[in-house]
C-alpha cells in the first residue's frame, strides 16, 4: 500500500538509543558531559522560572513508573522512566527512560529521545556540576561504593568537571568492580579496584555512593567519613531508599535539589522534616553559601530533578544540526487542512487504491 | 559510523501516522470503531480496577499540555496531548496526540502510537456506545453541530454502532459543513447541510455538538431540545469552555465519565457542584439506570478520559500482528549486561572505529 509521504508538520525528530551513542562518541564523552553540565547549570540559574509539577508515579509492588514533566514557558519537557530493581535479574535495565520537548506556544512536540543513555549523562553532569561547587578545593581522588550502570559515567562527569585524577571502586559484587575498572582502564583515570568500603574511601575528598535495590541500607557509616569529605550521594532516590547513616547527615551541610521532593525521596527522609537544606539553585545563583570551610563534611543528597532533564534534551536538541545523528518520526497528523482529517484518512485510502 | 545492530529488548513497536491510516484502511472504519468500542465498553466494565490519577496540565496562555496516565494493574498507559485552538489559524491541528503502554511489572514499554487520528477515532467509539446506552430506541437522525476534524469520525460511529442513516449538518463557517458533507458523501448516510442549529436539529433523536474555541458559548438554548433528545457534547472539555444552555442540564438526565474531572471540564461546570450526576460505568455495569423514559432529555457530558485511551492503544495493540502495520523503534538501551550500559557505548565506539 502506498501512502504519499507525511507533510513537514508531521515530522518530530527522533533520537534512538544507537544515534545517542554516537553523538556520544562524535563529541567525546568528557566533552559532552562538560557542555551538558554547562545546560544544568544555565537552568538551575533560572530556576525560578520553571514549572515544578511534582512527578506523577504509578507504584506497584514490582516498581514504579514516572512521568517528569516541566516547562521554562516556552519549552515544555518531560521524562517517562521506571524504575524495577528486579529487572536486571531478567537481563533489562532497572531504569530505562525517553522524554520529549514540545513547543508551549502550540504544543506540537520538537524532539523525541532514548533517555537511558542521556539519564546516565545528564546525573553525572549533575553530580559532578554540584562537587564542582562544593567539593573541597584540589580535590583529585573520588571513592566509588556501587559500580552499577551510573558508575563510569560518574567517574567520567568528576574526571572531566572537578579534575579527579583517581578512583577508587568498590561493590558487593566484585563482578561489578572488575566491569567498572576495565570500562575506566583507557579513561586516564588511575582506578583503584577495592575489597571495601573502607578501604574505598581512604584518602578519598569525595565519597560517590551509587548503589541500587537497597532498603534503607547504611552504605556509609558515620566513622568513614573524615572531615571536609564531599559525599555525592545518588542510590537514595526513592521513599524507602537510603545509603547514609543519619549521623553522617546530621553533622553535614545538606544540598538537594527540590526541597518537597528530596523529603520524600533522598536520605534525608530519614531526618526530622524541618531539618535545614539548602536548594543547589541557591548556591549556583549566589543567593546561599555552599562549602563554608575545608573542614565542612557537604552532602548532595540528589534525587534527579526534572529540570535536569529539560537542561539535557535542550542539549540534546541543539546537537541534532552539530551532528545529524537522528531520524524523522512521523508522529503528527498534518491533513492540507487541519479541520480535514477525516478526508486526509480517505483520500490515503484513495491513493492506496489507485 | 556502523554499530551493531540494536537487541530485542530495546526495541518498541512504534505506529506512525501513516500506519494509523493504513490500520483504519485495512480494517475499514466502520468496523474499527465497533472494534474499538468494544475495548472501550470492556475497560468501562472493569472501571472499579482502573489507577484514576487525574490529569497533570500545563497551561499557557494559547493553550494546554496534558499528560493523561492510567494502569489496570497490569499494563500503564499515557497519552501525551495538547489543545491549541489558535493551531488551525497556522495550519495545524488544535489537538495533537501520542501515546504509549508500558508493562507494569518491569516499566519496558511495549507501544507507541500517533494518537491524533487514535483519539478523533476513540472520542467517537466512546460517544456512540455512551449512546447505545442512553439514546432514544430506534434512532435514525443525528443533527451535528459543528463540523470540524471530529465530525466525520462522530458520524461513522453512530452509523455503525446505534443505526443512524441521516445526519443534519451545521457550522458557523459553511465551509467546514461542505468539508464535512464532501468526505461523508459515499458513506451510506444521508447527509442534509443546514443553515442553523434550528435547521440541524429538525427530527433529531441525537444532537451532538462538537465545536471549537469557545468560552462560555451556547451551542444550544434550551428551545432547541424537544424531549426524549439525547445530546452528545463533546465540545466542552476544558475550563471555561461550554456548550449547551444550563436550562437543558437542569432537566436532563446528565452522565458523565469521571465525576471529579467533568466537573471541572465539562458542561456541569455551569451547575452546583452536587447536582447529581451518574458515571456512564455503572450504565455499563448495570449498576445505574440509563434513559429512564422516552421522553427523557439525555445528555452525555464527555470531556475524554484517559481510560478510553488506554483502550484504543490496548486495540492498536492487537491489530499489530493482524495488520503488521508497525515499525520498530530502537528506544530502550540494551547492553548485553544490564550493569554494563557504559561498555556497550564502549564498544560501539571500537566497532565504529574498526
């Protein structure tokens, strides 16, 4: 059957998780992840102008799946992303993800994308953008605790942003460390396989604690974490869901993201809810302080936000022209006459015929 | 740049505009809307099991962005769509749609599907079989007020559901009604274009009313409606946008889809908020009386919800293998271990430089 080929207005374009690999690896994953980071940033700065809807979950006994959805007024944005901790055990991903933009102006959508990928990215670049402001000063060693599917591209984000020359990886599953270190081994990164957590963080600055399918699981006790320690902490992100022992957390300046959503969400659902944070956005505006001395043990109990998302479809967007690594999706009826789909649907039917 | 091949697991079966056409050709569309009525009426039966989490909107001030998310439990679905009524000034649709089912016990969708035309197609299965229920016995004459992109796919539904053979046809601009008029000449109706409400409504068992772009408009005054009418509005769906006179609510027997949302969306905005009302599933059911006598004014408020769309895309579903008018999209990454998402861009990248 042939049906003449979808009008212009029809057409969205369409990032696959293969034409996200190689923008990737036309830009080169260090210089991706810096300019991404730069996107982030520009957002958190303008923080105020967007439209914080909190996600909207569907929880089940297996997981849960979100939607994320966000606009600066002019851009509309949102994330569709499950999260099972079962999968893996299947062979899939616990988190798989897409997401769009649309215009707010006529809601017609301007990009499609894989955001499995682009996740990874765009929490590494938000990981690394927030040590960036609250890491202690020369820090050049970074503990990894979890080496999961975040744990390269973290590595990658803090070699790239914060000038870590060392990593030093540990998991449960020694099958993880081994993954992680040979994915690192041409990175330039001297990688440091370990048999601990403590041994893990010796003389680590910053402490990365990225693990999965943990419940309220103490990852890091108050005791290997010495003074003016940065912890960038991201397996924490569901209610439930802790890696921090709350001592730690009590002695330590506290970034997050969005303050309602990291209550519910990070480690410090484990603290009473008036115990005082600090919203990134403030520090990146200059409105708080971050890091107050070399001694400050500083926390970035990150979650992921949906305007980090928004921040990495923009970059996404604005590359398709740089690198021409897309399809064209046909997802919009576009009939001559808008009101005319009825006769857009006959007349394909026409030509079909003839 | 070659990369292998994406793995089964990141692939999504994707239905374009084009195979959406190509479906309804095939099927044909009278019988794909008795189809589709069908799913829609099954769901209504089981509505009690239905996740009913209202709408999440982002308004401007040309328009709204919605995302519409429900689950039965055992499959999620959301459909993405915005209403722009300036669009169709530009050459575009005022409403744009797409959507997609995912599987809840491990969140990896399994479809996605341009939901422009879907929707035209499941609001008039919808309106039909809501008129199977309520509409006089024996009803043969639909007056049809407004004649724009809805109006044909209204018209073959009560054809082929409730036995219609003559619809009356009327629109402010007369060039929608010959639009309208045009695409329905070989259909088997009888198609009568009028010159006012007054004309269209002349023997009339059914009124349905479907027009754009107003505030607080009257489709319909309360004269025009002589009793045993079932009025199918389907025009007004959003705050501030009506259709019919609230003298013709006050004696009509009102159903609606989901009490909470039509409320604010629908006709019944115009009335106090406990007027009663009655959920077309528990019609369905039989757990609610329909049209009580045949002297009854009916009146289905719809407004559209999201449960009809998690219907239609169940339907597009189970014509994928019947029909095999799909593509595949590589949209979920699927690294040979699910741990390893940062080898497999790894490799790509040495399969890519070999």
């Amino acid at each position: 059957m042939t049906i003449a080929a979808p009008g212009p207005l029809s057409l969205v374009p369409f990032v696959s998780v293969e034409h996200m690999m190689e923008i990737v690896l036309d830009i080169g994953v260090e210089r991706l992840l810096s300019e991404l980071a730069s996107y982030i940033e520009a957002d958190f700065a303008r923080w105020e102008l967007f439209d914080k809807t909190p996600r909207v979950a569907a929880h089940s006994a297996e997981g849960v799946i979100e939607l994320m959805p966000t606009s600066d007024g002019e851009t509309y944005g949102f994330k569709y992303v499950n999260g099972h901790p079962k999968n893996t055990r299947e062979g899939r991903q616990t988190v798989t993800a897409f997401g769009m933009l649309a215009k707010v102006s006529d809601g017609y959508p301007v990009l499609l994308s894989e955001m499995t990928i682009l996740t990874a990215l765009r929490t590494a670049a938000t990981s690394a953008l927030a040590a960036k402001y609250l890491a202690p000063a020369g820090s050049r060693v970074m503990a990894m605790i979890g080496n999961g599917a975040q744990c390269e591209f973290q590595a990658m984000a803090f070699k790239a942003l914060c000038g870590i020359d060392t990593v030093r990886l540990y998991d449960i599953d020694p099958a993880a460390t081994r993954k992680a270190a040979q994915n690192l081994s041409g990175s330039g990164l001297t990688v440091v396989p370990c048999g601990s957590s403590e041994e893990a963080v010796l003389g680590a600055q910053i402490i990365t604690t990225c693990t999965a399918d943990k419940q309220f699981a103490t990852i890091l006790t108050d005791n290997l974490v010495g003074a003016g320690v940065h912890i960038n902490a991201i397996g924490g992100d569901c209610p439930g869901k802790t890696e921090l022992h709350s001592d730690i957390l009590l002695r330590a300046g506290i970034f997050v993201e969005y303050t309602p959503q990291t209550r519910i969400e990070g480690e410090i659902q484990q603290l009473p809810p008036d115990h005082p944070v600090t919203e990134f956005w403030q520090v990146v505006t200059g409105r708080a302080e971050g890091r107050r001395d070399a001694a400050e043990v500083t926390v970035f109990d990150s979650v992921g936000f949906a305007t980090e998302d928004f921040s990495a479809l923009r970059y996404v967007r604005d590359q398709l022209l740089r690198t021409g690594k897309y399809a064209q999706l046909d997802l919009l009826a576009d009939p001559d006459d808008p009101r005319d789909l009825y006769g857009m649907l006959l007349r394909a039917g026409l030509r079909a015929a003839a």
